[in-house]
C-alpha cells in the first residue's frame, strides 16, 4: 500500500463532492482518506501501485470546464 495525493479542486460543487465521495467508499483498492494542510488535496491510502491509481485518479476526475 501507498500513499498518494489526490487533487480534489475539481469538486466544487455540492454534486461534485457528493460523486468525489461515492467513488472513494466505492473503490475497493482506496483503504484511507485522510485531510492535508492544503484545502484542494487528501491524501489516499491506496492498495496499488503507482499507475494504477493514476488510472483510477483519471477515470474519477471531472474535465474542466470553461
């Protein structure tokens, strides 16, 4: 197990946090959360390597908008 940051700025709306939530319970490889000093960043306890939680960290963040 690792631990990682993941960027969270993307969620900003009560919806957003809301589907940030739902798809940290449900990952079965996410173990932990844990807040930062920053505002925009936890920190995951991820069983995985690396690339994988890359992969995850993609498919769960929302394209920005203009």
């Amino acid at each position: 197990m690792s631990l990682y940051e993941l960027d969270i700025s993307w969620a900003a709306s009560a919806d957003e946090l809301r589907q940030l939530r739902w798809e940290l319970l449900g990952c079965d490889q996410v173990r932990g959360v844990f807040l930062t000093g920053r505002e925009e960043t936890v920190a995951v306890l991820f069983d995985g390597d690396r690339d994988q939680f890359e992969e995850w960290r993609r498919s769960i963040q929302l394209p920005a908008t203009a």
